[in-house]
C-alpha cells in the first residue's frame, strides 16, 4: 500500500480515535480530540498531495479518500450535534449531501467509471474542517492547552460562528448540486 493510501487508512482510525476521545471522562478529553481532529484533516490535504504529485493515483485512493473525509465530518458534526454545538438540521444536510454524492459515485462505479472528487468539494471539506475546528477549539478553550484561545472566542460575537456554519452548509449544497450536475449523464444509463 503506498503512502498516499496509508494516509487515507490513517484517516480512518484517527476518526475512531477522535470520537473515542471526545468521549473520554477524563480532564481535557476535548483539547486532545480536537488535536486529533487537526491530524486527521490534516492527512486528507497530504494524501492526494501527493499521490498527485508521485503519480501514484490508485482506484483506492480515489474511492476511499473521499469515503475516509465523510466519515470523519460525519463523526464530528454527530458529536457537535450532540453537544448542542449545532443544529440538527446542519448535520442533517451535510449527511445528506454526503449520502448523495456517494450514491453518485456508486452508480458511476457500477458504470466501470471512478469519479475522484472535484474542486468544488475540497473547497467544501476545508469549510467542513474549519467548522468542526471552530466549536472543538471553543469547547476546548475551557481546557488548559487551549485556554490561551479563551478570551478570543469570549470576544467574537456568536454571530460568527452562525455565518461560518451557514457558508459551509450553503457550499455544501452547492458542491452536491454542482457534483450531481457534471455526472447526471450517469443518470440516464442508470
């Protein structure tokens, strides 16, 4: 297995290991999942890096990269919901979006065809990443390691957090229906 492809599988397990993290009833279980958070997402700017870069793209990286980032966001924005960081109806849309495109892709697979993603997407998955990075380093400003964050969050109006978390809903929607729209053609063979 090449590098690129370690990474998304290194993905994968740091996603368990957030979510078990976050759960942990210990004392700053928060600042540690949301640095666990950071290296997962920093390991899906790194992988297509470079495989791209080695011209080691494989089918496997173009399948489960994006299937590793979903279940990643996936996992927070559940856990932000739980928390009462987020509405419902957010995780709702972006799980739906999520749902959609991988159907897409599915279709497409059964067609002979591997769709990678596309700009529009990884545009949506940094916004994806800066919201999640938001509400954890909030939540763990509370906690020692981040509590030099503390007066900066205490000073942003709650407002900010709102825009930041309607921006990434809308390029969501907007990146499944752009996704949806250059593979529709897969719909009539379907």
């Amino acid at each position: 297995m090449n590098l690129p492809n370690q990474l998304t599988v290194a993905r994968l397990i740091l996603t368990a290991v957030f979510v078990v993290c976050f759960y942990l009833p210990v004392a700053h279980h928060i600042t540690v999942a949301a640095l666990v958070f950071g290296v997962a997402s920093i390991t899906d700017y790194f992988d297509g890096r470079i495989a791209r870069a080695r011209g080691i793209v494989t089918n496997f990286g173009k399948l489960f990269d994006p299937l590793a980032d979903k279940i990643l966001i996936a996992a927070a924005f559940i856990l932000l919901v739980e928390r009462g960081d987020l509405s419902a109806w957010v995780a709702v849309v972006v799980l739906a979006r999520e749902f959609f495109v991988t159907g897409i892709r599915l279709i497409a697979a059964g067609q002979g065809a591997i769709l990678m993603a596309e700009r529009l997407g990884k545009h949506k998955m940094l916004w994806q990443i800066i919201t999640v990075s938001w509400f954890l380093v909030k939540q763990a400003s509370d906690e020692t390691l981040f509590g030099f964050t503390k007066p900066f969050y205490e000073s942003v109006p709650g407002w900010v957090g709102d825009i930041i978390v309607y921006f990434t809903t809308l390029l969501t929607l907007v990146s499944g229906f752009s996704y949806f729209w250059k593979n529709r053609q897969l719909f009539n063979d379907a």
